[in-house]
C-alpha cells in the first residue's frame, strides 16, 4: 500500500487528482490478479498432473483476459487513465512478485 500511496502523492502533487482513481484501478486488478493465482495454484497443487496443467492454463486466460477488459475499458476512457492504470499494475505486480520471490528464498527447507 505504501507503493499506492507513493503513487497517489506523485499524482496529487503534479495536479492529476483524477489519475489517482487509476492508479486504485491497477493495485486492485494486481490483487484480483493475484488472488486468482494463489486460488488456481491451490486447485493444481490438489491435483493429478494433466488436470493441474488444464488448471493452470485456463486461470492464465482468464487472468489474461481480465488485464485486457479493465485496461481496454481504460483506454477507451483516455490514454491518460490506461497508462495511470498499466503503469500501477505492473508496479504493483513487480512488487508482488518481489515479495513471493524474497519469500520464497528466505524459506527453510
């Protein structure tokens, strides 16, 4: 949140009040994002290996997908708004990344 909050100063602070909307749009969608994720690879851990693969594939389209409705919707809002909205995505997907990957590492085994 501390990301979102950077985000929304830098907006405010340069007169783009509105973007600020956007840039809430983008660090929902990467939490939907990443929801769906940890519930698709929930079902595939559970499951037989050619059954986990379908699982996965149809959780990427469907995640693909929502990325593509929210941010067509965007840009046929204005450019502007799509790229607030592109940009705080992929910021905040990198940093839920980050934070999975730095998890991971400091795991015991």
């Amino acid at each position: 949140m501390a990301v979102a909050a950077v985000l929304s100063l830098q907006l405010i602070s340069a007169g783009q009040l509105r973007l600020c909307g956007a840039v809430l749009i983008g660090a929902l969608l990467d939490f939907f994002y990443f929801l769906s994720t940890a519930a698709r690879l929930e079902a595939a851990a559970n499951s037989p290996v050619a059954q986990a693969k379908k699982i996965m594939l149809v959780g990427l389209l469907l995640r693909l997908g929502m990325v593509f409705a929210i941010l067509a919707v965007a840009v046929h809002i204005s450019a502007e708004l799509f790229l607030a909205a592109a940009v705080s995505f992929g910021v905040f997907y990198l940093t839920t990344l980050f934070v999975l990957a730095r998890a991971e590492v400091k795991k015991n085994f």
